[in-house]
C-alpha cells in the first residue's frame, strides 16, 4: 500500500470487523482513550500480522490514539467502526464507513455523520434499508457493496471446528450445542434477565454457550461462580473481548442454534442456515423493517413463560424455517460468497489520495 490505513472505533470489540481486512493490508489501530489502548494490547496480544513491518509491545497490532475532532494532519485512509464524524482534511484523506453490525438497533450517535464519510462499505439490503428508515440519503456512487467481510472464514471453512471445541472446553460432544448471545442495555438486552433460567433449564440436555455483549463481559465471572456453586454443568462462556479466542464466527460454527434478543448477530447467525429464537424485549430504538429484512416475521418468540427446552428442541428437530433462512440471508445480505473481504481490499486499493 502507498498509504497508511487507521480503523478508527469506540471500543475494541468492535474492531473484530475490520480484522479481516487488516490481515491482508495491515494498518494502524486507533481508539478515542488511554484505557482503551492498554485493553486492545491485552486482547489483540501476538496477533500483530506484520511484525517484519513494525515491532510492538506484546506483539499487539499497531495502535495508537485518535482525537476525531482534530484529524487534519493524518493521511491515507481512515476507516471508521463506529458512527463518529472524524474531522479531516479532505485533501489528505479518504473516510470509510464499514459499521459493526446491521441489525434492527438504529445507530447509536447522529446518523447525520454518516453523510461526512466519502463512501460506506455496504453490507446488504438490509444495510441500506437501515440508512433509508433514517431518511438518510446517500449517493449510490458512495456506497461500497461488499457483502458482510465476516463471513468469509466462516464460508471458506478456514475455522477449525476441534480447536475451538477444546478450547472452551466442551467435553460431552453427543450434545447439541446452544448459543445465547443477546445485546446489552442500550437495546433492552436479556442476559440478566434469562442468563439464569437458561443455565438451569437448558444444560439438563445441551450444551449451553453464553455470549454476552461486550459491554456485559465483566459479568461473566459472576455467572460462572453461580453455576459452580449451583452444581450446574455443561454451561461454558465466550468472552467476546477475548478477540484472539473468542471471534463471533467461531461460536457460530460450533453452535447448533441460536437464541439472541435484538443484537445484531442474529442477522449475521443466518450464515450458518442453523435454527434462530428471539428472546423478546422492549426495546424502543428499532427500523421498522420490511418483513423480508425483520428476522420476527417467521422466527419463535421466547416471552419468558413458554419451556425454553421444548422451544428449542422443536426447532432442533424440525426444518420448517430452513428456506427461510437461506431466503433473508441473501436478502440482508450482498454475495454470501467467501469474497467480501476481497472487494474491500481491491476498493481499498484502487482508491487515490
């Protein structure tokens, strides 16, 4: 590359949607805090993917910090996970939107900034449906149709399966696998509210893999001392701030179904073509979505009175929502090919500064 990249986000965990990108171009990290920074270098330890480029403590990728109100010397391209105007001169860079996530939750921050962006990576229909529900009213020359760049390790079965079994430490591998992964309080998220009830009720006959939202992490210890101290077992945790072990894919793959809130995962799950349970909440900062882009249109409900265990054992058994699956996966969804990472690159690429 003739210019420098920097994945600009909030928060680290967000920064597992730029990585596969970052792992074909390298590039700079940059977080808004101190705090931040000491964090990614604890998460991201010995995965820096070009260390004959550049040296760092613990072997961490580059990172470094970012005042998004005074960008005017950077240079290159910036590429933003999160929805935050980065003030620049336009000159000397190029600014991208790529988001971290297209599910139902409008964007935090003012949507107006994303109109500050030179173009948007664009991951499906329903990516662009989010933007128009806003009224925002993007160029179609800006936008970047590159299909969700997550996927494709996930598609090209580059992960393996044994590995990240063992590394959780899933002994009793006869056993479905069930994965809970709501959101947190900025979308009225259930952990605290099912967390409990699902440890006890499911693991009687799964598998159960607990994955919080980032922001609900540090309650994982806590829930861990729980079931110990209940007797309860075959419930295991997926820290989604462990970015080297714990990638949202892997949980994907390893995982039978799903059972997930209004976090936007449950779009992404559609990957997989495996069984989907909405956990219902109120949460009142949702697109109203056509029914082709709204996963509630034919998935079950959960409301807290019904046997989660049944609710579950019915759709492990039945297929009557297979096609429908397949049908809003492409429908949210540009490609579902393996290449999205590959288009990003070449746009990337192309670009000049």
């Amino acid at each position: 590359m003739d210019h420098e990249i920097h994945y600009s986000a909030n928060q680290v965990y967000q920064f597992s949607y730029a990585w596969p990108i970052y792992k074909q171009l390298g590039g700079t990290f940059r977080l808004k805090r101190k705090k931040r920074i000491l964090q990614f270098k604890w998460a991201m330890r010995n995965m820096n993917q070009f260390p004959d480029r550049v040296r760092t403590f613990l072997n961490s990728p580059p990172v470094a910090k970012i005042d998004v109100n005074n960008c005017y010397d950077f240079r290159g391209i910036l590429i933003s996970l999160s929805n935050t105007e980065i003030k620049r001169d336009r000159s000397k860079s190029v600014a991208i939107y790529s988001g971290h996530g297209t599910g139902d939750k409008i964007y935090g921050g003012n949507p107006n900034n994303l109109l500050t962006y030179d173009y948007i990576f664009v991951s499906g229909e329903k990516h662009i449906e989010k933007m128009k529900d806003l009224e925002i009213n993007i160029p179609e020359e800006k936008l970047i149709k590159t299909g969700n760049i997550r996927f494709d390790d996930y598609l090209n079965q580059k992960i393996d399966r044994d590995r990240i079994l063992d590394s959780l430490g899933i002994k009793d591998r006869s056993r479905k696998n069930i994965l809970y992964a709501p959101t947190w309080k900025w979308g009225d998220g259930t952990f605290e509210r099912y967390v409990y009830s699902f440890c006890e009720e499911l693991t009687k006959e799964y598998n159960l893999i607990v994955r919080p939202h980032s922001h609900d992490s540090r309650q994982i210890p806590k829930v861990k001392l729980w079931t110990k101290l209940k007797g309860i077992k075959h419930a295991y945790f997926s820290n989604p701030t462990n970015l080297r072990e714990r990638d949202t894919m892997f949980d994907f793959l390893i995982s039978d179904l799903m059972i997930s809130d209004t976090s936007s995962v449950i779009y992404e799950y559609l990957v997989t073509q495996k069984p989907i349970i909405v956990a219902q909440n109120d949460c009142k900062i949702l697109h109203t979505m056509p029914d082709k882009y709204n996963i509630n249109s034919f998935v079950d409900t959960y409301n807290g009175s019904q046997k989660i265990s049944e609710m579950v054992r019915d759709n492990l058994a039945s297929e009557k929502n297979k096609d429908k699956y397949r049908q809003m996966l492409f429908d949210c969804f540009y490609f579902n090919d393996g290449n999205s990472t590959r288009r990003a690159v070449e746009f990337i690429k192309s670009l000049k500064i």
